[in-house]
C-alpha cells in the first residue's frame, strides 16, 4: 500500500494496531490488549486511513464498524498475524519451548466436553502457550478455519461421516479426534436405571428430550429410530446440553447424549446412562486446520499430545483423515 506520490504508506506497526482494534471492537479494547493509550490508538489508525486515503472503519455511538474496505484488510492482516505468530513460535520452539496462541473454535458440546481436560493436559506442558478457546455453531467453525480467524476447528458428526463440507474442502486438513458413544440419560427411579442397555425400538416407547433440529445427537437417533420402523414421542426440544440435564433429572422424559456430558451426573449418582444396542449410536469429533497451518508448532505440540492420549483412552484418538478415492 503506497501513498500518493510513492511513499510507503503502512507497516507492520499500523497494521497490528488496526487489526487489534477490528477484532477487539474498540477503541478502548483494543487500547487496553496493545498497552498503548486510546488516543495513540485513534491516531495510528487515522495515520493508516489519511496515507493510504482509504476509509476503513465507521465510528459509531457505541461500537464501531468496519467498511467494506477494512474488512477486506482485517481478511488480510488475519492471515499476516497469523503467519507472524507461527513465526516466533518456531524460533521459541528452536530454542526448546513451545509458546505463541493456539486459537480454537469449537462446536459446543466440543468445547464444553471433549476439550478441557486435553487442553488442560496441554497446558501442563506448554506453559507459555495462550489459548483462546470459542464456542460457536458448525458453520461459523468452518468459516473461522478457511479465514485464518482460527488455528484449529473441532466438530462433530455421525461415525462413520466427516463433517461436510468440511471433507470437500481441499483449503483444509480433516483429522479423527475422539469417538463419543450415546447414552440414554434417565432419571435415579427411572425403570430403566438398573438396565445396562435397551434396543433403539424401545426408545419409541419413552418420552424423548432432544436437542434442536440439525443437532448431530439428534441425527444419529433420528436416522436410527428410521432404519427401525419407528416414530418416536418427543416431547421436548431444548437448545443445550445442560438444559437437556436438568429436564432428565426433572422427570420430563429421557434423552440421548453423549458419555461424557452425563459423565459427573453419573458419578454424583444423580443419573444414569444406558448403553443402546446398535451399531453406529455414537458421535465422531474431527479436528480441522488450514492446510497453510500444518506446520505451525503451537498446532503440531497439541496434536501430537492428542495423539499420545491414545494409549491412555481410546476415546481420544487422533489419526489423519484420509479422502477415499473418487
């Protein structure tokens, strides 16, 4: 970006400052993370907008905006700051540590369930690694990937599936995570809570709590309860897993989730789990990255510790994805 006349508008300097301020959405934000004053900030900012005579954001009342200008910019500075940041986490990994951001986006029942206790032991040995860890919907996921808004994506699917279009998209990198078998939580007096497992006909016969339509839970029991010839009682949908929980343990009905969100429930002797007689009842989690990203050693430390757990449980399993042949 040159000014008019030649000279050499931006740098690295204004670059970061305007990006910490379109990610952080203020003024005072971003002021805050860069340690600077917000009027060295406003200034920064104004400089980059007056050499390149480019408008790039709106100041609102309460928040500002981007113009379609700067979110172009902020598309460019994602990737520029992301490669700056796998930069200095090789020369720290050269030097013997692994340090930098690992940023992950993650759907919900994965970021509640699945990844705390990785990250935790990922913590315990790469001190000096932040993590940023958000929740949002499968879409938002792929979309953050493909961008460069975030190192690594975690989602769930059906076994036996990748999560499309995740598996057509040749930007990125798929991997197999863990497997989460279902389980029917009940209740404590529930008839069914001495029993170790129930076949998915009979699940017609009970009140069902489920997630809401398109959730991969729900999918697995729908495609099942068809392949059986049956239509099933639900008498609730409810938007989290931890509403699903208190609705179990209220007698509303029954519900199929995943092992691990009953898993303190079970152990506190508040719920139980049964197993389902079928072949498939489960959820796969993938870990996804940006081809452009394989290499960065903050991403590469935290699969290789994935992987290791392996041997430990083989709920966390972490192998490369293969695209079948077409």
């Amino acid at each position: 970006m040159r000014a008019h006349g030649g000279e050499r508008a931006t740098n690295l300097h204004h670059l970061r400052i305007f990006h910490t301020l379109a990610t952080t959405g203020s003024f005072t934000g971003a002021a805050r993370r860069l340690g600077i004053s917000q009027p060295a900030v406003t200034i920064q900012v104004r400089e980059l907008e007056d050499a390149s005579g480019v408008r790039l954001l709106e100041r609102g009342a309460r928040r500002l905006h981007l113009t379609d200008a700067g979110r172009a910019l902020l598309r460019v500075t994602e990737k520029i700051f992301g490669f700056v940041d796998e930069a200095e986490a090789v020369l720290a990994q050269a030097g013997g540590a692994v340090s930098g951001t690992l940023r992950i986006s993650a759907s919900g029942t994965a970021g509640a369930y699945l990844l705390p206790p990785l990250l935790a032991a990922f913590r315990i040995r790469h001190p000096e690694v932040r993590i940023v860890l958000e929740t949002s919907n499968s879409r938002r996921v792929l979309e953050q990937v493909a961008a460069f808004e975030a190192d690594l994506g975690v989602l769930a699917a059906p076994e036996g599936t990748v999560p499309f279009p995740a598996a057509a998209d040749a930007r990125l990198v798929v991997h197999a995570l863990a497997r989460e078998p279902l389980v029917v939580a009940v209740r404590r007096d529930h008839p069914w809570r001495r029993r170790a497992v129930v076949s998915v006909a009979e699940l017609a016969s009970q009140p069902l709590l489920l997630r809401e339509p398109g959730s991969t839970t729900r999918r697995v029991l729908e495609a099942h309860l068809e392949a059986a010839g049956v239509t099933p009682q639900v008498v609730m949908e409810l938007g989290s897993n931890e509403a699903i929980k208190h609705a179990v343990e209220a007698g509303l009905g029954v519900a199929p989730v995943g092992r691990r969100v009953i898993a303190r429930e079970v152990a506190d002797r508040r719920l139980c789990a049964v197993r389902v007689r079928a072949r498939g009842f489960a959820l796969q989690f993938f870990a996804l990255h940006h081809r452009d990203r394989a290499h960065a050693p903050v991403l590469r430390a935290f699969l290789t510790l994935a992987r290791r757990g392996r041997q430990a449980d083989s709920a966390a399993i972490v192998t490369r994805y293969r695209r079948p042949a077409r």
